[in-house]
C-alpha cells in the first residue's frame, strides 16, 4: 500500500526543546508490492550474456556490434537488441560504454530515487528504498517502460529532456516563425517530436501592414518541413516527427487541405518516370510536405453545418471578420477526397477537446503532439510511461485489479519526479510544463490482453473491459496526483483553474457510471475504477491535484518491443503469426501464444487447442479450423487478414476508452483499398458524433509504396470537386480485329510451384515477336480448378490476339491475392501472392522489354542484384552484350536448370516479404529455421503473407536494417532493431 503520511507535526506553535520551530514533516510511505525486503530485484532473475550484430540490409557489411551484453534469461533477442543499440550510451567499444541491462536501469532508477529524496517526495529513507527497488522490479520484468528520451538521456551527460511531447505556438510575425524554426529543431535533437497551430498566421487573403499580399501559413510550412527533413530525430537515423493543425475558419484552409494531395500525385508522376521516390529515396526530397502530419482542427459549429448542409464563415486572422462563405459539406468532402488520396489531412474536434479542458483559464487547447494523444497548453511538454497490461493477468485468467492500481501508483510518482530535474529545449516549454506538470500515462497490449481473455476486440465485451481499464488506471492516477498535491503541493496554475478541473474530474467519474459491464473480469474492474473516482474527487478537494494532466494513449512502438508486447498502444493484435528471433541470426515462425490461452479461456480441450494451433500455423486464420466455434471467431480477428476489423470496429474502441483520458489516443483507422472517399467522410464524422478528440484514417497503397508495392502501378480515377464535360461532334465505332498466331510458332514452357501448387505454363508467340497465347495446367485433369484455368487462358490468349496488350494484364493480375499463395521455385519470382500474380510476373519477364517491365516495378534476379550492387539496374555499357546474352540463355533454360538454379538461390536470394527482410532460411527436421545472415524471418504461410502485404505493403523500409516496418498508432516501428518513423 503507498499512502501519504504526515509524520509527528504540528502547527506553526509548537517548539522544539531548543526553541526552533518543528517542522512538518510529510511525505510517502511506500510498502512493498512487487520486490522482496532483503534482496535486491536483479538477484531474482538470471541473468545472460548475449552478442548484438546487426548487418547492413544490401551490403551484409556489419553496421553494430556489441558482444557480451547482459541481459535477463527470459527478454527475447528483439528487446535485448533494441535496447542494446538504441538505449545503451557511450561509445561503442570503449570502457564507458554501458553493457548490462542494470547499468541501463540503474542509469534512470537512481536518478529518479535521488531527485524524489532531494523535494521530499519519500516519508522515511526506508521508503525511498523501497520506490527504488518497486521501480527497479518494475523495468526489469517488463510491467512498464518510461518513453524513449528517458532512457536516451536520463543519467547522461546530455541535458536530461524526459518528455517525448512537445506543443509550441508561432504567432504572426516573422521572428515568431523563425523562432519556431530554430525550437522545432532543439526538439528533435534530443529525441522527440512537436505540433503546432498555424492558424494565428495571417491569410495569403489579407494584407501585410506594409500593403502588400501576406504568404499564407502553407508557404511557411516548407522552410519547416526543409528544416525537419535534414535533421536526424535524437541524433539517430529516423525522421522528425511534427505536426501541423490549421483550423477549419482559417481563409487558406483549402490550399492546407490539398497541399499533401497535390505533393503524392506529384511523387507518382514522378516514381512513373523512373525517379527514387520511396521514402528515404535519392529523390524524395524534390517533394514538400512529408516530414509533417497535417490535421485540421473543426469546431462543433462547422460540424453542424456540415450535418445540416449550411454555409460556414472563413475569417481574418486580422480582424476577425468573414472573408468568405464555403459550403461546409463541399469543404468536409475536400478533407474526405485529399485523406483518401494521401491518408492526410487528420481531423481534431476542438469542442470535445477544450470541453475536457483541466486549465482553461491558462489558455485553449489548439494543438497536439505529432501523433495526436498529447493536446494542452501552447509551449508545453509531456513525459510518457505506458504499462504492459498482460503482466496483469492472474493465473486464474482474472485481471489483477490491486497490483495493476499500484503500478499506477508508483509509475505517476516517478513521472511527476521527473519533473523536478528534467531539462527542456526553451525558457517558455520549462516554464509551462513545471507550472502544470503535465504526464501522459498509458498503456500496451490490449488487444492481446482481450484475445487471452477471450472477447473480441470489436464486441461490447471488449469495450467494456478497455473502457473499465482505462477508466482504473486514470482514476488512480489523479488520485495519486491528489495525494502528491498534499504531500509537495498541487501544481502551480491549480489555484486559477480549480473549478475548471473538478469539472473535469466529475466527468471522467460520471462517464465511469456509464460503462456497461458485462463480465466478471470488467465488473470488477469498474467497480475498482468506481472507488478510485470517489477516492480522487474526495482527496483533491481538499487537496488539489499535482499535475494538471495525466493519462494518454501513446503509440508505444520502440518501447513496446522492449517490453516484448505482442500488440502496440489500444491496437489490436496484428496478425496470429509471430516472429521469433534465433539465437545466432535468424528468425522462425511461430503462433501467437496468446491465442491457446484463449482458446483454453473459452473451454476447449487441449486436443482442439492444439489442432486449432496447427491449423493456424498453416493457414493464419481461423475460418474453419477443426473444432472452433463460429461464435468465436471474432475473438481472434486482427488488423489485417481475412477477418481484418472493419474501420467502425477500430472508431468504437476508441470511443469506449475517449471519456477516462486526459489526453487523447495515437491510432490510425485502417481501410481497405477498396475504402470510397463516403467511407472516410463518415468515419470523420461518426468520430464527431461518438466524441472522440482526434482521428487518423489510412487506405491502403493511397501512398507511393516500397519495393514490394511498387510493381502495382493502378491508377485509380480520383474524385474532383468540379466534372468536366465532353463534347463529342461525330461519334466513329471502332472494332478491334483478330490477329491469330501461324500453326507452328515459338514458345516457352515453364515449370512453376508456388505456396506447394504445381503447374505448367506455355506461352506461345508471334514469329515476329510479341505474345499470343498462353496455356496453364494446373490440377488434375478434369477437376475444377483445370477446367477453370483452362478457361481463363482461353481468354486471356483470344484477348491478346485481339490486341489487349500484355502489360495492361501484368498490371491488372499483379498482386491479386487468393490462394494457394507464397514461395515459388522461381528466383526471378520468389514470393507470389496467387498463381496469377507469378503467372503475369513470369510473362513480363519473359516477353516484355526492360523499359516496360521496370514502369510496372518488375526486375529479374539478376537486375535487383546489379542494382543493389551498383545503383543501377541497367549493367554497364561494356556488359550490356554479355548480360543480355546470359539473360536470353537463362529464358530458354529447360525447366529442370530453371529449378537447379532455384533449389541454390534458397540460401542466398535476398527477399522482401511483408514486413522481413532477410535470407531465405533452411527449415530443419525438427522445425528450427537457420540462415548464414537472416536479421528477421522469412515465411512460407500464404495467410501470413496475405496480411502481411495489407497495411504493411505501404509501410517504409527501416533506414537501419532494411526490414519492412509495422504499423504503431500513427507511425510505423521496426520488428528487427526498434527504430521508427518519428514516434517516441
């Protein structure tokens, strides 16, 4: 139990024997929770001692290396790598540079321990012993991690900056925009990420004092973006993360809107004509806008108008007054189209927002940080700690209610320490956070906690349960805050705003009132949460509050490996298929062990937990599978995959869980390709409606991909706001004619497996080139699937003598996904999504030139070797006779040479597949996968891989180690060494 004590005392009367006055003396009294009274937490685990080696993606030239570090027995490879190479400080391979896991942990923990003795947070030194041995046990068996600033520079020679979440303010004058320039780069220096509002910039509609035209808050967006594009986030190698708000009122608020837009259609045009434009490409930088979020923040006012179908004023920043008129549904439509098109801008409802408001008499609410969970006061900050809600769970299957409340405890005490000590980038930023004292305490793995326990992430069981949680955690924060208020005072903006944060307190604990319950296990969570309101509204009226913010839901990505979460933030699990990291490189496949925990929850026999298992390590879902109830297949749906949660599923969560946070919540709503612009409007306005503060939408490949996405180069008509009408003067019909192939004609017959299937394929052509038909055999004769690929290539050859040409089918088929589905025998083609996504590659290659195979991203073994080797894929002038002899030698290999050279590739083909970048591993006997250099896995599950090129096909490669990155909230992390695209 942790309770605040005032020790013998008494009031300003009272003397002690030698005539001074006593003081009072007050403080914490910490009991014991996790750790053992007489023996040190790093003495109950066993500890290891591993190397850490990391190899550059095309070069294979090792890029890290550090032997012997040690780490307890049960971290996996993934955590004990990621904090290794992010989190270990000093130079490598000198005698200040840290390799234990306690050198990190006694790095933070002590400093935080000395600076609570130092402003007399503990009672008794006893008790500051016991904070330091509770939060010590705490780190070191995974129940929490503080944000990554914390364990980049706490205890470290560098200035002490704890906090991840910035919030700046620029106002309209060129010294304010400049200083934000300048502020924003001292931010992502030391490892963190800013927002800000443009919107007190005047318009490119109004005037300067001086008569002349202003330029408009989006000009000045690029000298931002330019800034924060060549600046390396904590001095490592991803990007900074920012973000930018204008409001819906602001007079450019359209140009905002289509300023990302118009840059992606930009980066097609060019990716078509063959430039670099990945993300971290040669030429990406000739874009603007892509270092920032854009969001634009709407009012209740615009929102009705909207919903009414009403016109909206867009006003001065000058005056005040209305420039202009727009139609409010016509401008939401334009947010709809531009986030359909490039997944930006993001929507802030600024009513919920500043109705949820603890200081409003120090300021509105007009921004957030870069992925939208931190929302206060302008030039202020937020450190993060976010709690692994799976170490909760009880044996029994029950959630552990009192251990997890004095978690919370001890975690918002050494947040609010934090503060004491903590540096900041400017003057205005430690002012701000020190006189509001703002925390963001969240947590990871809900959607592995809801899948052990056997609720749906989609249901009203799984609402309940996150909404029970989130409604405990915040309510014991703020009363903890309560108590430290009594023990080192409240926060110094309380007194102004008193009123405005009860207000705030008695709507969090009315919402409690609300949630529906429906299980034992959120029964008595709620019923937990219910006390904890009482306890915090009790206490701090008479007390006040220490800290004028407390909770959030962050992304959780690097910190999150380091915890070895199965699921990131409020997100749910993403797929059933894990990966597991081999102890000498590599990597191996396995289920998500979760999932017989929740089989077992459920009720079923060992026997059928182990046939589903097996059935979902061979095909990745669960439709079918021997045994399981249909009734239960929702419990193991997944962001991705064939049961992939619909768009509402992920809105609904974040609904549930909106009314018991401080802040808000890091999570972009997944749609499908196929998602319509209407799709992204009402999940906008739905989000208005269902009172969340912040909303983030994707659609899949609406961006310009990596490598692997690249080769589908559809184009999609976009809606337009305006339609442009014909005219046709004289209508003339044209009929293609047939152009049929000679009786005898060349051709190549090729042998093909992919994911098990086999066939043939012979393709037959023109005397004077070109292809005119192809012939598939694939099943036994007179089954099915022969008659319908007999069919199909019936079709397509009648079609290509009838002109279609051959690319527009390569383009069309490339990518489609359907079973059976993943590796191939084929090294120019080695991971296929269907039979006809390898059948269309196979004839690009053979029958198309380098010109029209490279528009469609379609390479030869040989041509993504020479380009990882020289840059290029196109080979020297000198070798160009040579290479193009060897190419027209290995396309009329027989197909036993075609499968000899096949079976060797297999060991030394480097292969993008998903989101692993890595050496094709060779599957033992007895199941154990090894590679002579495989940083992550290779998979031969055709499900696997099928949701792994869902979200995933448009997420960037890591800039360190080259594997494919996995969604984090509104970022993307790296499984093989934990860098991200720009969250903490």
């Amino acid at each position: 139990m942790t309770e605040t004590v005032s020790g013998q005392s008494g009031q300003g009367s009272r003397k002690t024997r030698n005539g001074a006055p006593q003081v009072r003396r007050t403080g914490l009294k910490i009991d014991r929770v996790y750790s053992t009274a007489g023996v040190h937490p790093y003495d109950q685990v066993t500890w290891e001692r591993r190397d850490v080696v990391q190899t550059n993606w095309k070069s294979g030239e090792t890029i890290f290396e550090q032997k012997g570090v040690e780490f307890p027995d049960f971290w996996s490879l993934n955590a004990s790598t990621i904090v290794t190479t992010k989190y270990f400080r000093g130079a490598v391979g000198s005698d200040s540079r840290e390799a234990s896991l306690k050198q990190l942990i006694d790095r933070v923990v002590l400093t935080y321990t000395k600076a609570g003795r130092d402003n007399g947070y503990f009672l008794t030194e006893e008790d500051a012993e016991v904070f330091e041995h509770e939060l010590t046990w705490m780190l070191l068996n995974q129940v929490f991690a503080f944000n990554s600033p914390v364990w980049f520079n706490v205890g470290t020679s560098a200035p002490q900056q704890v906090s991840a979440c910035f919030i700046l303010s620029v106002d309209d004058s060129m010294d304010s925009i400049l200083n934000w320039y300048k502020e924003e780069g001292f931010i992502f220096k030391g490892g963190s990420g800013a927002g800000l509002n443009l919107s007190r910039i005047r318009s490119s509609k109004e005037l300067l004092n001086s008569g002349g035209t202003a330029s408009g808050p989006v000009s000045f967006m690029r000298g931002a973006d330019a800034s924060a594009g060549t600046i390396k986030s904590g001095g490592a190698t991803r990007r900074a993360a920012k973000m930018v708000v204008l409001d819906v009122d602001h007079p450019d608020i359209e140009e905002f809107i289509e300023t990302k837009s118009r840059e992606e259609n930009k980066i097609r045009a060019l990716r078509d004509a063959g430039f670099d434009m990945d993300l971290g490409g040669r030429d990406i930088s000739s874009v603007q806008y892509q270092n920032a979020n854009n969001s634009v923040r709407v009012t209740d006012e615009f929102m009705r108008a909207v919903e009414f179908g009403e016109q909206f004023g867009l006003t001065s920043r000058t005056t005040g007054e209305v420039i202009e008129y727009v139609d409010a549904k016509a401008l939401f439509d334009k947010m709809a189209v531009a986030a359909w098109e490039c997944a930006d801008p993001g929507i802030q409802y600024d009513g919920v927002i500043n109705d949820w408001h603890t200081t409003p008499e120090s300021g509105r609410i007009t921004a957030s940080n870069p992925c939208s969970e931190y929302m206060h006061l302008d030039n202020s900050s937020c450190n993060l700690a976010s709690l692994n809600l799976l170490k909760f769970v009880k044996d029994d299957g029950s959630f552990d209610v009192e251990k997890f409340t004095k978690a919370v405890e001890i975690v918002i005490t050494a947040m609010d320490i934090s503060i004491c000590f903590a540096d900041f980038p400017t003057e205005a930023i430690t002012e701000t956070t020190r006189a509001y004292r703002q925390l963001g305490i969240g947590y990871a793995n809900l959607g592995a906690l809801l899948m052990e326990s056997g609720l749906g992430y989609d249901s009203e069981g799984g609402r309940a349960l996150a909404a029970s949680i989130t409604s405990l955690m915040t309510g014991a924060a703020y009363r903890r805050s309560a108590e430290l208020a009594g023990v080192v005072g409240p926060y110094d903006g309380f007194a102004r705003n008193a009123e405005a944060h009860r207000r705030v307190m008695r709507k969090h604990a009315a919402a409690n009132d609300t949630i529906r319950t429906m299980h034992p296990m959120d029964i008595a969570v709620q019923r937990a949460a219910t006390q904890e309101w009482e306890a915090s509204l009790k206490i701090g009226e008479k007390n006040g509050w220490r800290n004028a913010q407390a909770s959030l839901l962050a992304p959780t990505g690097t910190i999150g490996f380091m915890m070895d979460c199965d699921t990131t933030g409020i997100e749910p699990d993403f797929s059933l298929v894990k990966f597991k990291k081999l102890v000498g490189g590599g990597s191996m496949q396995i289920v998500n062990q979760t999932i017989p925990r929740a089989l077992r929850k459920l009720g079923y026999a060992e026997e059928t937990v182990e046939a589903i298992v097996e059935f979902i390590s061979e095909k990745g879902h669960v439709i079918d599978a021997p045994g399981l109830k249909p009734e239960h297949y929702e419990v193991f749906d997944c962001a991705m995959g064939q049961r992939a949660i619909a768009p509402m599923g992920h809105v609904r969560m974040m609904a549930a869980t909106q009314p018991f946070l401080s802040g808000a919540i890091s999570k972009t709503v997944n749609l499908p390709e196929t998602a319509t612009v209407e799709n992204i409007a009402d999940v906008y306005f739905q989000g208005w409606k269902l009172g969340l503060k912040a909303l983030a939408v994707y659609r899949d490949n609406c961006k310009v991909g990596q490598p692997l996405s690249d080769a589908k180069a559809t184009k999609t008509e976009v809606p337009t706001a305006a339609t442009v009408e014909k005219v046709v003067e004289k209508v003339v019909e044209y009929r293609p004619t047939r152009k049929r192939l000679p009786k005898s004609r060349p051709s190549i017959t090729t042998r093909f497996t992919v994911g098990g299937a086999k066939g043939y394929m012979t393709a037959g052509s023109y005397p004077d080139d070109g292809l005119g038909e192809v012939f598939i055999k694939l099943g036994k004769q007179g089954s099915t699937l022969a008659g319908m690929m007999d069919s199909f290539s019936v079709a397509i050859s009648i079609a290509l003598q009838y002109g279609v040409p051959l690319e527009t089918y390569v383009e069309k088929f490339t990518n489609l996904r359907f079973e059976p589905a993943g590796l191939t025998d084929d090294p120019d083609v080695r991971m296929s999504s269907s039979i006809m996504d390898y059948v269309f590659r196979r004839l690009a290659l053979d029958h198309l030139s380098f010109e029209e195979r490279s528009a469609l991203g379609i390479y030869s073994a040989d041509e993504r070797a020479r380009e990882l080797a020289t840059g290029s894929y196109l080979p020297a002038e000198d070798d160009a006779e040579d290479v193009e002899e060897e190419l027209e030698t290995l396309a009329q290999s027989a197909p036993s040479e075609k499968a000899e050279k096949s079976e060797k590739a297999e060991a030394s083909q480097p292969l993008t597949t998903g989101n692993a970048t890595s050496q094709l591993p060779v599957v033992n006997v007895d199941g154990a996968a090894t590679a002579k250099s495989a940083p992550t896995a290779v998979h031969s599950s055709a499900e696997l891989f099928e949701a792994m090129q869902g979200r995933t096909s448009d997420a960037p490669m890591c800039f360190t180690c080259g594997t494919k990155m996995r969604p984090a909230g509104s970022c993307y992390v790296c499984e093989g060494c934990g860098s991200t695209s720009g969250c903490s």
